[in-house]
C-alpha cells in the first residue's frame, strides 16, 4: 500500500505558503493610518485701539445712545408751527441710529465691551425732560420743556460734532478716520439743526 502522507503535507505546506503571501499582500496595499489632525491654532486677538481712538468710540456711541433718546422724549405732533422741532427728532433718529451702527462695527472688530445702557447724569437728563414734556403747560413757561429738550440736543450733537472732527484729523485706525469722513456730515446737521432752533425758540420768547 503506497503511502498519502507525503502529498498530503506537501499540499498543506504549499496552501500554507499561499495564505501567508496572500496576508502579506494585503498587509502591503492596506493605506496607512491618517495622521492625526493638527490642533486648530488659536482665533488671533483683536487689535486693540489707541487710547485717544478707544476714548472717541467710547464717548461718541454713549453720545448716540444719548441723543436717539433724548430726540424720542419729543412728543408727536402734527401742528406746522411744530414742524422744526419734529424734523429734529426725525432725523437724529435716522442719521444717528445709523452713524450708531457703523460705529459698532468697529467697536466688534476691535474687542471692546461698552455699556449698552445710560447711565448716571445722562439717564438723569432723559428722565427729566420726559417728565417736563409729561406735566401740564405752565402760564409764561410754556415753551420750557421744549427750549430744555432742544438745549440736551444742542449741548451733546456740538460735542459729538467736535469730537468727531477732531478723530477725522487724529485717528490711527483707518476705518475710524473713514467712519468720520462719511459720519461727520450727518452729526454736523443734527448740531446746526438744534442750534438754529434753539435759536428761533429764544427769538420768539423776547
């Protein structure tokens, strides 16, 4: 009887030696592990104001806090004699949300945190004029709450116009200057608009 045993281990040998180049090839042609991602680097910091560009954003958007109220404080009214005054109130509202707005941007874009609220002797003054519109007409005062409110609009729009001028000419950030030239024109109105009512108002009281 011829023996199998020798064919048979053969056979096991060569499917073994099969299987093992088989693993190795596919060993070979598996991809790599992926590299581990990088960290994300760190969001830069924004860059910080000059102390006199810091100090003019800060006061002007207080400025426009102050003058958008202090314009809404006005009561409505549909008398023509009135019709300056309303103008006055319009207008602040509109150009001064406006010049507001295009001053925050660069409040983000440099970091800064302000107060998004009046405080002390500004929050006073509105206070205080909305009373004065509120209460009744007194005999030989009639027009104060009106001559009170326009001298708060007159007394911040020529600071703010003042201020802004001065930043036009001084600023270090590029887009503060750029917010002056295009701003100023519209603080400008809002001051000679108060001024010149005032004005007519003390005329008409003599």
């Amino acid at each position: 009887m011829k023996s199998t045993f020798l064919p048979i281990v053969s056979h096991s040998l060569s499917a073994a030696a099969v299987c093992a180049l088989l693993g190795a090839s596919a060993f070979a042609q598996a991809p790599a592990p992926a590299a581990a991602a990088t960290a994300a680097a760190p969001a830069e910091k924004p860059k910080p104001l000059a102390a006199e560009d810091e100090k003019y954003v800060r006061n002007a958007i207080n400025g426009f806090m102050f003058l958008i109220q202090m314009a809404k404080t006005l009561p409505a009214s549909t008398d023509q004699t009135q019709a300056a005054q309303n103008r006055l109130r319009d207008t602040t509202v509109k150009d001064m949300t406006a010049a507001q707005g295009a001053l925050n941007k660069i409040v983000e874009a440099h970091g800064l945190k302000l107060p998004t609220e009046l405080v002390g002797n500004d929050k006073s003054d509105i206070e205080r004029i909305t009373k004065g519109f509120s209460k009744p007409p007194i005999k030989g005062f009639e027009n104060k709450p009106l001559l009170d409110w326009t001298g708060e609009m007159l007394k911040e729009s020529k600071r703010l116009d003042h201020e802004t001028e001065q930043i036009g000419k001084t600023a270090q950030d590029a887009d503060l200057k750029t917010f002056a030239s295009n701003y100023g024109p519209s603080i400008r109105t809002t001051y000679t608009a108060a001024e010149g009512l005032e004005k007519a108002l003390k005329t008409k009281k003599k």
